[in-house]
C-alpha cells in the first residue's frame, strides 16, 4: 500500500488505534464494530512494537503473530461492510516490524542515554529526572536528543511519522521547557526535515486530547506550519486506545488538514 492510499478516508478513517494486545482496552474486534457503528470505512492498527525497556504498555514479541492473524481474520470477516488494515507503531529503538504489514507509524518515545532509556511519555517527573540526571538540567539539549532520533527513524521509512512532537506530553501541566524556544524549534524543524525525504506523512495526532493530557493535538501549530512549508502532507489519527474514542474530536480539528 502506498503512502499516499493512506490518505484515501480522510476522518472517516482512524489508522492510529490500540487493543488488548498492547495497551488498549479493547479487542480488535470490539474496535471493528465500533468504528462500523461510528460509520468509518476503514480502520487501521497500529500495535506498539516491542519495547527496548520490556515495557508492559508495548505488545509481547511471541504475540505479535497472533495479532496479525487476527487483524486479517478480521479483515475478512468484516470485508464489505468496512476496510480492515493491519500495521504497527514502530519505536525507533524496537526490533524490527513484521514484513507482512500494511503500514508502519513510525514513532520516537524513548530518549536513548548511556544507562538505558528515558521515556518521554510515561510521567513528567521521570522527563524531569532524566534532564537532571543526564542532561545537567538543560530542557533543551534533552529535546535536541529527542528529536536527534528522527535521523535514525527515517532510516526505517515508516509509512507514518507519530506524535512527532511527543516531548510535549506533560508541558501544560509541568511547563519543563518552552515549546516557542529557538533551540526546541530548530531541533523540531530538524527532525521535520530528516522525515519529510522519506515521503512518510505526518500525525494530527488527538491522542492526547481524549487522555486528558493536551487541550491541543499533536504537532504544536508552528510544527505544523514548517511540514506544510516543506511540502509535507498530514492526517488525522486518534491514537485510539479506547472503541469510544475512535476518531476523537476528528471533526472539530479537520480544519487542521488544509
């Protein structure tokens, strides 16, 4: 499938979701009928990959068969009625994706330092610890390294670019750095630029919003703005980890895409 097929539903589609195989509530065929009732014509999945750190949130690496045989058994079983694609969130830092998948949302949620991993998503004070302990308390080197990992991840040329300003997770309730900062934009445009190459397309990512944690989507508007000014093209995902919020406030930020 080209990237570009991807493009294909528009907000009638949600290609981010999670199940019970990683950190999702549902099984995938709660989520197919659920996208069904929602009117959806296509709903793709995007396990997370195993995690560099064993994390319980990332799917088992003796799972990950079952969880493809499943999505296409689903994919015929619901043939008709809506379109059922198979992928997975890659983490720059995983081991390799499956061979036989529809798409790869290729993602970055680790900061990689001499003892292991920090992670950028689980709580504000590990983010806060690991700028402290590793970075000398410097908010922006440790973003730079952040978004350093984007040269490593388009050389996966995912399908996809996730979340690509995850760092941000935990900024309006712990302001660790200023998003508007000339070195965090620099670092983020770098990344932009290392991706937009790959002809991977870019997350409206509203994960965040449905959890509670942003008032905003995934990316910050002046992100947004230099993938447009490269030329790069953008969807609307959900990052959906729960059948009630497929295509989270989809309508609402449609106005993002154009």
């Amino acid at each position: 499938m080209s990237k570009l097929d991807l493009l294909k539903y528009g907000t009638l589609q949600d290609l981010h979701t999670h199940t019970a195989y990683c950190d999702g509530k549902h099984t995938p065929e709660e989520m197919v009928r659920a996208a069904i009732a929602k009117g959806l014509k296509r709903i793709g999945f995007s396990g997370h990959s195993p995690s560099p750190r064993g994390e319980d949130y990332a799917m088992k690496p003796e799972a990950i068969a079952d969880y493809v045989a499943t999505v296409r058994a689903l994919a015929k079983k619901y043939e008709g009625r809506i379109e059922v694609l198979c992928g997975m969130e890659q983490d720059v830092y995983s081991p390799p994706a499956p061979k036989d998948l529809d798409y790869i949302i290729g993602s970055v949620h680790y900061i990689k330092v001499k003892d292991g991993y920090i992670t950028v998503d689980y709580t504000a004070d590990e983010l806060r610890r690991g700028c402290l302990t590793y970075f000398d308390g410097d908010p922006y080197a440790m973003c730079e390294a952040y978004f350093a990992a984007y040269d490593e991840l388009a050389k996966l040329k995912p399908d996809i670019v996730g979340h690509i300003d995850l760092i941000t997770k935990f900024i309006e309730q712990d302001a660790l750095f200023d998003p508007a900062h000339p070195r965090y934009l620099a670092a983020a445009f770098g990344a932009v630029d290392a991706m937009i190459p790959t002809g991977a397309l870019f997350e409206i990512n509203t994960g965040a919003l449905s959890r509670g944690y942003r008032s905003t989507p995934y990316p910050a508007e002046p992100i947004l703005t230099y993938i447009r000014s490269r030329g790069g093209k953008v969807l609307l995902t959900g990052d959906t980890h729960r059948a009630e919020n497929l295509c989270y406030r989809f309508d609402e930020w449609s106005k993002l895409l154009y």
